[in-house]
C-alpha cells in the first residue's frame, strides 16, 4: 500500500470527492492516526463523522483493522451505514433490529478483516459475545480504533443520560493501546469534565472548536397570531424547504400539522404520544422524500442528522438557552443559509414562570431553572446582536454577526426602543389598585383593558371606571401594552399567580414604581413598509440558490433531483447520501462535459464517480 492511499487530504479527496478540511478536523484525523486519544467538542453540522471516519480508513489501509463505531442513535445506523457504502467505504452496523442471520453475516465481515467500521449500540457492546470478538481481533492486532459518538450521553449532568454508556471504561482497561475518540455536540463544563473522567480519558487532546453556526440567522419575533406569522414565515421564504417546527404540546403538534397540511404545506405531527409505527414512518418520509415539514415536540430531533435542513421554527418558548441551541443547531448541518425563527408573547412568559412554580422539583433545582428562563427571555427581548448573546451564555466572547454569512435580525435591522418607564409605572399602579383595600387580583387580559379605558362586562361588574388608572393608557395600542407586560414578568417585577393567570406585584416593583429603574422596549408592530422591506431582502438570500439560477441550470438542477430521488428509492436511502443538494447545484453550474470535470466537484468521490459517473454527464449533456 502506497503511502499516498493513506494520507487523509487523499482520502477526504478521493472517498469522500471533498476538497479541503474544516476547521479542527485535519488535526484530529492526523492526532488519531498517530495513535492519540482524542475528546471533540464541536457543534452540530461542524462535521464530526469524518473526525473518525478518516482514520478509520487510513488505519485499515495500514493493516490495523477494524473501527469500531458506538452510537445511542439505532435509527441513523442504517443511514450512516448506507453512506460509507455510497462511497465505497465497506461498513456495517449490529443492533437490535438486525436478525440472527445478518448478525452473523455481519461478525464473519468482521472476523475477516475485510469490514473497515462497525456501528455498535452501546448495549451490545459490552456483552460478553462482542467483547470475545474484540478479543480476538485484538489479538491479531485488527482492532483499530473506538469512536465514542454522542459522548455527553456519559455524563447524568446532560439530557440524553444512557446507563449503557458508563460500561464503556472497559474498553480503556481492556485495549489500553486502541486509541479512541470520543465526539460530541454538548459543551458545558460540567459535562465536559464527567466525559474525560468517566470515560477514562485523562490523557486525551482536547479539541474544542467554536460553537458558532454562521449559516444561522438567528430572528425572533412578536407574538401576534403565530400560526399565520408561521405560515408567512413559510410562504415567503421556505416554500419547499425542508424543516422542523416546535410546539410544546402534543394537542397543539397535532393541530398545527393539520391546519398546515390544510394550506398546503406537506407537514406531518411528530410526538411521543404517537403510535411508535406511525411515528416512524413520519420522520423516514422526513428523511427521505424532499421538502418535508416536521411539527414536533421536543421528542423530536436527537440525533436527526439530514444536513438539508432549512429552518427550525418555534411557535413555543424552549426551557432554556441550551435547548433553544440544540433546537436550532438542526438547521443548514450543511453550512448553506438557514433560519432559527422563533414567535415569543406574553403567554409564553406566563407558561414557562408557571410551570417552573407548579413542578414538584425542590426549590433549589426551580432557582437554577429559573436562572435559565431568565437567560432565555433576555435572549428573546434582548435589543443587541443575538448571535453574540447565544455565544457569550456559552463562554465564547464574540463580536456581532459582523463575520456570519447570515447576520441575526437584531445586526440586520437595528430595533428601534422606546422609553418604557412612564407605561410600565402605570401598568404596576393599576395592579396595585386592584388589590388596594382588599380586592381582588386580575389577569393581563383586563388589566389592559382598563388602562385602556375600555367599557367591558368586568370593568362594570367591579365598578373599574372608578379607578384612578382606569384609561391613562389608551395612548398605547393593546399590542404594546402586551409587550410592556411581557418585559414586566420576564424581568420579575410582576409576579403570574395561580389557575387564572393573575398578576402580582413583587419586591422590585417598587423601585419601578419609584421611577429608580429605566425600561427601554424595542418598538413593537413594526411599520409595514419596514417588514415588506425585510421580507424581500431575507428572501433573496435565503432563495438565492434557486432564483439566481438561469433557465438551463435551473432545468438541470431539476433533473437532476428527479435522477436523485430515483436512485434514493431504489437503494432505501435517503436523498442526500446520494449527493447533498449543493453538489447538484455545482453539477447544475459547471455543467462538465467528461469524468475529470465532474470528479472537481465537491461531494463527487472516486465510487461515486464510477457508479453515476456517466449517468450524469449523460443527464446533463440532455439539459445543455
Ligand atoms: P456533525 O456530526 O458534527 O453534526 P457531520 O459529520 O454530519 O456533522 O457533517 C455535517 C455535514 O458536513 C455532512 O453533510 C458532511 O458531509 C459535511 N462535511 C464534513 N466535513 C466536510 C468537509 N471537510 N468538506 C465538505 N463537507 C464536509
Ligand atoms: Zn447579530
């Protein structure tokens, strides 16, 4: 074997048709291949798999055997699998939903030393059948390396805590000279420290790379009617796009998806509470068929990892800043534009207060949730660059999105902000009448209506007029009393209070009330020539790969996808595992006439070549 066939730029070139690393990655592949343990923190769609996939490859070519793979992730294997293969990368997965006949089928693959990586469910992994396997290869010196995926799942500080993980010292006891990497998208500390200490891997590099995604424009906006913001939202800038949007109900999943199929948007519900069949079949036509959108609760994403992925959109407020990352991080895994946009009001704020309040949880885990919440909203209300929030809150000092390709709303159009401290010393007086003297607590519904000195059944009924602060608001619009009061809660300085939502002051109300302490609002409702305005620019970025598009290279892309969609289904794989859709846009573009023209473009390896090859000159000679 010569020594070029192992050098990584050859291989990253010829298997997988890519001209250059990324980031971090030519360090690691080179730091595993020297025999190094590796720990890799790296965000979503920063490319992890070729981290391990490389040297896998490399290390098989030098006559050191097999990798081994361990996911939590069973229902990507397949996919995962089906891609090495697409590249000529002999591959194979053992999980549950294999049959005796493959299993065995697969472990001959792997006793030959033909098989160059196996993806392993961390259950399997440590049983005594696998590790006699291990064994034996060991023996023979075909064991080559261990690539630990999802590696947070080690640690009981994440979300996605896997018992199975914590088996996994034993593969550092067992093959002390097996070098291992273990990857992962969580960054925190904490996590970080349980990874090195739990998996034994005291001694590994540490490689950690930023967490921005510049693809990402980050925009969230004012609550009106969500659901037809939504669709706005997906009619102007979307139209068959493929993306995920996030509801925290089950009822409201349902819902959404219906009224969005309605309106002709190919939407399907995703939840936990669904049939596991059915469940299924809606995140493979996700994965498979073009232009899909999921609505989801959270039960949806983990480990979803199609790069085409064009938006994430939130109807409703995640917990967290770490939630709302790993939401949004779903989006443009690819590096092409992509939106994380997200419609956040009054009652999002209410919700998430209460549910904290009312959960059973101790009251020490409530203040750190709290704490959270409090992070998330400054996010939402916050008047500077968001991108720049995101990335401080994980302890990455950055500039605003000056260098992103896809700048947040925020750095796009400054907002205006408007003086506040007036309108929000009214709206807490107004509570405090209320209950002066013994009366009763109100909700924001009625609170708004009597500053606006509207006449309604409830002012009579509690004879309102009467009140000092009844109509010393109707200089704002119902809209910006809202969001007057949505900063109140989300700042604590009224307090929402049991099964009616009411309002309450607390401690720091008084200062406000004192006039000590300025609120400055983003103006609300903006003007309508301001948003056509918006609009129309989003659009042309985040269209711009179809629209820039002359007649013929627009015809050739198109066909080019019919091609691709055939192939797909014939080989029960996903689209993009036959070629992302930027590697059609190339194809598109250049038009090559011969084999050498079309291997120079990205995504286009040495098999792939082969097995399309002239398919495609052939397809687009047809278009020319
Ligand atoms: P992660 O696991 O970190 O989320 P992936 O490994 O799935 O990310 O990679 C994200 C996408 O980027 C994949 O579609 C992959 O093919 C692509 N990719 C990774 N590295 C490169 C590279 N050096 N050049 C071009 N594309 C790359
Ligand atoms: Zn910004």
């Amino acid at each position: 074997m010569s020594s070029d066939s192992i050098s990584p730029s050859a291989i990253l070139r010829d298997v997988f048709g890519y001209g250059a690393f990324r980031g971090a990655q030519a360090e690691i592949v080179e730091h595993l291949i020297a025999d190094g343990d590796a720990l890799v923190l790296m965000p979503t769609g920063g490319g992890k798999s070729l981290c391990y996939q490389i040297p896998a490859i490399a290390r098989h070519r030098a006559g050191k055997g097999l990798a081994v793979v361990v996911s939590p992730l069973i229902a990507l294997m397949h996919d995962q699998v089906g891609a090495l293969e697409e590249a000529g990368v002999h591959a194979a997965f053992l999980n549950s939903t294999l049959t005796l006949k493959d299993v065995q089928r697969i472990e001959r693959e792997m006793m030959s030393g033909r098989l160059i990586l196996v993806y392993v469910a961390p259950e399997r992994l440590t049983t005594p059948r696998m590790l006699g396997q291990f064994d034996a290869l060991h023996a023979r010196g075909l064991l080559s390396l261990f690539a630990i995926d999802e590696a947070h799942c080690v640690s009981q500080w994440g979300h996605d805590f896997r018992e199975d993980y914590l088996a996994l010292d034993v593969l550092h006891e067992r093959y002390p000279d097996v070098p291992r990497i273990a990857l992962t998208a969580t960054a925190d500390a904490l996590t970080r420290a349980d990874i090195v200490t739990r998996l034994k891997l005291t001694d590994a590099r540490v490689f950690i790379s930023s967490f921005d995604r510049p693809n990402i424009r980050y925009r969230i906006v004012e609550k009106m009617d969500s659901r037809r913001q939504l669709l706005a939202f997906l009619r102007e800038e979307h139209v068959g796009d493929a993306g995920i949007v996030y509801c925290l109900s089950r009822k409201k999943v349902e819902e959404t998806a219906a009224w969005l199929a309605a309106e002709g948007i190919p939407a399907l519900p995703y939840h936990a509470g669904m049939e596991s069949g059915a469940r299924r079949e809606h995140q493979d036509r996700f994965l498979r068929d073009d232009g899909v959108v999921m609505v989801a609760t959270i039960a949806f994403g983990m480990g979803i990892d199609k790069p085409d992925v064009r938006f994430v959109a939130h109807l409703d407020l995640p917990k967290n800043i770490e939630s709302y990352y790993q939401e949004t991080g779903r989006a443009g895994r690819d590096g092409l534009p992509a939106d994380a946009w997200m419609a956040y009001g009054l009652a999002d704020v209410v919700n998430q207060r209460r549910m904290i309040d009312e959960s059973p949880a101790e009251e020490t885990f409530k203040r750190v949730q709290r704490g959270k919440l409090d992070a998330l909203l400054s996010l939402a209300e916050a008047h500077d660059c968001r991108r720049a929030r995101l990335l401080g809150y994980f302890g990455e000092a950055s500039a605003p999105c000056v260098a992103a390709q896809n700048v947040c709303d925020n750095c796009l159009h400054p907002p205006q902000t408007w003086d506040a401290t007036e309108a929000a010393r009214k709206a807490l007086s107004c509570v405090y009448r209320f209950y002066q003297g013994g009366g009763q607590r109100f909700g924001a519904m009625h609170l708004i209506d009597v500053l606006r000195g509207k006449d309604t059944d409830k002012v009579t009924q509690y004879g309102h007029r009467r009140l000092s602060t009844f109509g010393i608001g109707a200089d704002l619009s119902e809209a910006q009393w809202r969001a007057v009061l949505r900063q109140l809660i989300a700042l604590g300085h009224l307090r929402v209070e049991g099964e009616f939502n009411t309002l309450e002051l607390t401690e720091s109300a008084r200062a406000v009330l004192r006039g000590e302490v300025q609120l400055f609002l983003r103006q609300s409702a903006k003007s309508s020539r301001e948003s056509r305005k918006s609009r129309s620019e989003s659009r042309g970025k985040t269209g711009r790969a179809r629209a820039s598009m002359s007649g013929g290279e627009a015809a050739r892309f198109e066909a080019l996808k019919i091609w691709r969609a055939a192939i797909a289904r014939e080989r029960n794989l996903p689209v993009y595992v036959v070629f992302h859709d930027s590697a059609l846009a190339e194809m598109a573009r250049e038009a090559p006439e011969t084999l050498a023209a079309l291997a120079q473009i990205s995504g286009v390896g040495a098999k792939k070549l082969e097995a399309y090859g002239r398919d495609i000159l052939r397809l687009l000679s047809g278009e020319r």
